[in-house]
C-alpha cells in the first residue's frame, strides 16, 4: 500500500466557495489500471476551487482503480511520473525478466 494525498469533493469544511478537501489515502498499485494527468483539477486550483495550502504549480494526476468489475477514478496530488514512481509503476524501474 502507497500513501497518496486524495483531492476530493467534500462538504467544504466551512469554507463556503470550496468544494474540495484533501485528504491521506493508501492506494494498493496492482489496482491501477491506468493513471493520466488530471488538467480538470489544474483549472479547478487556477480558478480558487482547492485549499490554500496547494501550490498554484501544483499538479494533479487522475488514477484509475479497478476494484473487480468495477471502476472508479480518483484524482490525486502529483504529477504522472511522481505518482508512477511512489507507486512502483515507473518504465525507468521496470526490468525484462529473462530464463
């Protein structure tokens, strides 16, 4: 399990123009199917939608999970190559097995 921070849509947690909190999740890597970068989520923070305490540099990545038949997305702080990495997924890790 990888402990990544979740941008989601919560009750706003009194404050009254924001939708979005932030919350610390464990995500198991072998329920990724496919993860890409979340420009959704970039426009959201540019426009004032997210907390305060994310940078306006910040960048977000869209994970797919696959949990049996089912599909969900959640997006999640990070850029694709950052969260590829801490997950275990980065190509540059990846080593053909050989017999």
């Amino acid at each position: 399990m990888v402990k990544l921070v979740e941008v989601f849509r919560g009750n706003g947690m009194g404050r009254p123009k924001i939708g979005f909190t932030l919350r610390e999740i464990y995500v198991n890597p072998s329920h990724v199917s496919c993860m890409y970068e979340d420009a959704a989520m970039e426009h959201s923070l540019r426009e004032g939608y997210l907390p305060d305490e994310l940078d306006e540099r910040q960048s977000f990545t869209k994970l797919q999970l696959s949990q049996g038949q089912t599909f969900y997305y959640i997006s999640v702080v990070g850029d694709v190559d950052s969260i590829s990495e801490k997950l275990g997924l980065s190509l540059r890790r990846r080593q053909l097995l050989h017999d």
